[in-house]
C-alpha cells in the first residue's frame, strides 16, 4: 500500500507527507545518510588541516596534497552519486510498501550510476550556461532539472531523457516547487549560521581546534541527515507534481474530446 497521497495537495501537505514519511523510512536510510555525511566530513576535515597550516604552503608535500585532495574530492563527488541512487530507490521502496534491503538499493544504485554521473555533467553545464547568459535562467534551470535522478532510479530515462522530462515537470510549477524546498532550505541555513556562531566562539578557548573538529563532524552528521530528508521532500514533490501533471494531460484529453 502506497504512502503518498492520491490527488494533489498543498505545500503544507506536501512538507506534512514528507516528514512523515522520513520518520517511517528513517531507520532503512540512516545509512545512506551517514554515508553521504562521512564523505562530507572527510573532505572538509583535510581541508581544514591544509587551511590550519599544517601541510606548508608551496612544499612538494602541498602540491602531493592538492593532488589528493582533488582524488578525493572526484571519488566522494562520486560515491555520493552512487548512494543518491540508493537512496531515492529506498526511499520508494518503503513509500510503496515494499522491503528492499539496504544491498539491494545498492546494487540499484550501482546500477543507475553510470546514468547519473553522465546526467550531473549535462545537469552542471546547463545551469552554468544559464548562470553565464543572465544569471537568472541558471537558477531557474537548477530547479526545473532537479528531479532527473528520480527519473533515472524510478522511471530507467536516459540521462538526457531524465533532463527533458525533469523540466517539463517542473516548468508550469515552478513557483509552487521552489516554495516547497524555501522551507526546509530555511531552517536548515538557520541551523547552519547557529552551529557556525557557536563553533566560532568555542574556538577562542580551543587551542587545539578540538572543539572545531568535533563540531565539524557534528555539521557534516546533521548534514547526512538533511540528505536523507531532503531526497525524501523531492521524492513527495516528484509525486505530487506528477499528480498534477496526469490531472492537466486528462483534462487536456476531455477538452479536445468535447471539441
């Protein structure tokens, strides 16, 4: 039995669903979180270590860890491409009723990944083209493309395909979905600025920077959790804009049948 609602709802509505869903899926995706999360906190760790001065400025060593950390900066853009995949085919799963094991959503995954790898470079250079021309197109681009991903695990697009049919989607709802992330982007930005003006003042007594890597893994595992929450919100969106979309394709049909 599905989860998601039958007809199309508000804003309200959708962020309601989608919070209860992530509450029931929450224990089955925790994984993919701290995944996502980890990947977070090992960049932003070593990062941290080569801006603290600890690897010296224009030493061979600097120039090995650049290289590294470009390494590891395309492997983690990587992984987290592979565990998105997973994730969003999780997160149906348990919407749908179903009992997907956490290998199997992997396999899914790994499956879907060549596909999404491909479509985030085509995703990437039209929001930046967009950005480049005026600004504006680019923003409204990286919204009304958002959703290929689902359209990957979900529905087998093409990277291409995944695009077109992800702005189409969107476009006559572009405001409606922009509201529904507004929201949560909101919170989560407060959240940030709190964590960030707590952490700045803790560091005045931490000559150690202790205290700035325990909060940085504490950021990057509240950010894991915001990935699992944040792929769950897109997924109610996706529905409910699909709703909406076979809603005005019926009515389109009974009009031409009435001509």
């Amino acid at each position: 039995m599905s989860l998601l609602p039958e007809e199309p709802v508000s804003i309200a509505k959708i962020l309601d669903e989608s919070f209860k869903l992530f509450k029931i899926s929450f224990k089955k995706t925790i994984g993919f979180g701290l995944l996502l999360g980890s990947i977070s906190a090992v960049i932003g760790i070593m990062t941290s270590l080569h801006v603290e001065g600890l690897i010296e400025p224009g030493t061979s060593v600097d120039g090995q860890w650049a290289v590294l950390m470009i390494g590891l900066v395309a492997i983690g853009f990587s992984l987290s491409f592979w565990f998105y995949g997973a994730l969003i085919y999780r997160i149906d799963d348990i919407a749908q009723g179903g009992d997907a094991s956490f290998s199997e959503a992997l396999g899914i995954g790994l499956k879907k990944f060549p596909v999404m790898l491909f479509a985030v470079v085509l995703y990437s250079i039209a929001v930046l083209l967009g950005i480049i021309a005026l600004i504006i197109p680019g923003l409204i681009l990286s919204l009304s493309l958002f959703f290929y991903a689902y359209f990957i695990v979900l529905e087998d697009k093409s990277a291409y395909q995944s695009l077109k049919a992800s702005h189409k989607l969107v476009w006559k709802d572009w405001w409606r979905t922009a509201g529904v992330f507004t929201v949560p982007g909101v919170i989560a930005l407060i959240a940030v600025f709190g964590l960030g003006a707590v952490a700045g003042f803790l560091e005045v007594f931490d000559s150690d920077n202790y205290i700035s890597y325990g909060f940085e893994a504490i950021f990057n595992l509240l950010s894991g959790i915001f990935y699992q929450y944040f792929y769950v919100l897109g997924y109610v969106q996706y529905h409910d804009l699909k709703l909406r979309k076979t809603g005005s394709d019926l009515e389109a049909r009974m009009t031409d049948m009435g001509n």
